[in-house]
C-alpha cells in the first residue's frame, strides 16, 4: 500500500514538473494562472488535471478545442511516479529518501528545460544550492569544508571550461548546486561520468544523424545523469573501478 501511495504520490508531483518545464522557460508564474489548454487557453478544470487517466480517457486530446496534447505530460508523470517509487525501494520513507527525491527531481526538470530551450533557468539553481542547505542543517551529513570545496570544484572545473570551450553559464551554476548534494569525492565521480555520458550519447546521436557535428547539444541532461548516478552508486562503481584496476 505505502508503495502504490508513494508512486501517486509521484504521478502528481509529475503533473506539477510539467507545469515547471512549460512556464520556467518562458518567465511564467508557476502558481497563476491556472493551467490551461495552450491552444484554444480554455481553464482546464479538475477532470481534466487526472495524472495519466485524464491523457488516457480523453484520448490525448483537449476536451474543449480537440487539440492534440503532447505525450510529454503523462511520460513526465509515470517517470516521476517510478523516480518515488524505485527511490523508496532503496531508502524506505525518511529524511534521506526526501533528499534523493528532490535531487532526482530537479534533474527530471532542468534536463527537459534545457533539452527543449538549451537553457537552465536561474530558479532551478538557485533552488538546487538553497534545498541542499536545508538538508546539511537538517542532516548535517558532511564537514562545511567538504560542503564548500564540492561547491568550488563543480562550478569551477566548468568554469575553467567555459573560458576555453563552449559551456553555458546555466551549466556550471546548476552543477555548482548537484556538487552540493553529492559531496567532493562523488562530483568528482560525477563530473567524469558526465562527459563519459555526453561522448557516448553525443557520437550515438551523431552516427545516426540525429545531430550534426555542429549542431547545439545541451550538456545539463549529461551532467544531472552523471549526478544522479554518482549520488545512487558511488560506492558500486568505485568498488568495480579498483576491482579491475587492480
């Protein structure tokens, strides 16, 4: 029961992070006004605000104006549902579990955020730095010291990227927050992680000429997966790492 509880609980959590993905970018409030269909701007009312049932029962369609409604919105949900769900598993239902929550969260956000724009918007970061304060003053789970050199090595390795190479200010502010949750041994883990992850992807998206080699690749997505990774199983790749290295 608390498992089916907590992946509904994600399901509506997952229709608020579309509301984010589709307002952040456009400098919208995220409180008013009230959703509406984007393309007749009918106010959707609370039947048609179902996490996934009302995508499945109106046939992802506008119940209004007919409009085709993106599959993006019940995809978000049931992934955020799983993120709760498989997090849960791993946690149980405490303070830690809550941290891991608004990590994978805000990683759900940002990579959707900048896969569409190329842009990672200031709240998001400012939000990352600001709940992971929350959490050391809750948890105190890490030295300040070590708090403030995982702060200085996430921002700063891009940082010193940016001036030689392309990478966005948005990049190096929202991996400066991840560094925060993840401490200096995991951003370090984190970070190489991240451009394993974007080379790889990268040449994929390039053999199969889904991308150009000129072409403008967000690189948050790769830097939240990289985090994300590392937070769940820095110790699992770290052992396999001096497995086979020795």
């Amino acid at each position: 029961m608390i498992s089916v509880l907590t992946f509904m609980y994600g399901l509506i959590f997952g229709s608020f992070y579309n509301v984010l993905i589709y307002r952040l970018p456009n400098d919208e409030s995220i409180i008013q006004p009230p959703s509406s269909c984007g393309n007749c701007h009918q106010q959707l009312k609370a039947l048609d605000l179902i996490p996934v049932l009302s995508y499945v029962l109106l046939r992802g369609r506008c119940r209004y104006c007919n409009h085709k409604v993106s599959i993006q919105y019940p995809l978000i949900e049931i992934a955020t549902g799983f993120i709760f769900l498989i997090l849960f598993k791993i946690y149980g239902l405490n303070i830690y579990y809550f941290k891991a929550v608004v990590l994978a969260s805000i990683v759900l956000v940002m990579s959707m955020i900048d896969l569409k724009h190329y842009i990672i918007p200031d709240e998001i970061s400012i939000f990352t730095i600001l709940s992971r304060l929350v959490f050391f003053f809750i948890l105190r789970d890490i030295t300040f010291q070590s708090l403030l050199l995982a702060f200085l090595l996430g921002g700063g390795f891009l940082f010193i990227i940016a001036l030689i190479g392309p990478m966005g200010g948005g990049d190096i502010k929202i991996m400066a927050g991840f560094a925060l949750f993840l401490g200096l041994e995991k951003t370090i883990m984190a970070l190489m992680l991240s451009f394993i992850f974007g080379g790889i992807i990268g040449l994929f998206l390039i053999l199969f000429k889904i991308k150009g080699r000129k072409d403008q690749m967000p690189f948050g997505p790769y830097l939240g997966l990289g985090s994300l990774v590392s937070f769940l199983y820095f110790s699992e790749i770290f052992t396999w790492y001096i497995n086979i290295l020795y």
